[in-house]
C-alpha cells in the first residue's frame, strides 16, 4: 500500500473508532465529513494535500445527518470562504 493511503488510513481510525478505516476512505464525502468534526491540528495540512477545497465543500453540503456540529459547520465554512 503506498504512502499516501497508510497516512490517510491513520487519519480514518482516529476520527471514526467504530468503523474500518477502509470502509471510511470509500466514501469520501463521509470520511471528510468526520474529519472536518474530529480531526487534530497536525492532520490538517496532510489532508490539504489530497483534497481540494471543492472537496471539502461538497462533503460539508453533503455531509450524513448528526456527522457535525454547528461549531464545526461555521468553522469549515470560514475556512473555505463559503
């Protein structure tokens, strides 16, 4: 497996406990949903690296029900320039 999916699958187990990892990756829009509400500071600029801010937009629009708080919501929006 190359690089960029061990540290992407590092990322997943750490905000999703209670699922697989590769389940997460499968669904991006989910896995960044997740992360956008659990993620550490220093997974940031990794994340920035494999996906586009149009990514994270699309995700947080179609983000699963219950995923984020409002907090998260207005802080990913800021962030985005949404």
């Amino acid at each position: 497996m190359n690089n960029v999916q061990e540290e992407l699958k590092k990322i997943a187990a750490r905000i999703n406990w209670f699922d697989v990892p590769e389940r997460l990756l499968s669904d991006p829009d989910r896995f960044l949903a997740y992360f956008m509400q659990y993620c550490h500071d220093e997974d940031i600029a990794t994340m920035r690296r494999y996906f586009t801010d149009e990514q994270f937009r699309h995700a947080l629009e179609n983000r699963p029900p219950c995923v984020m708080d409002e907090k998260s919501v207005s802080y990913w929006k800021l962030v985005l320039q949404e």
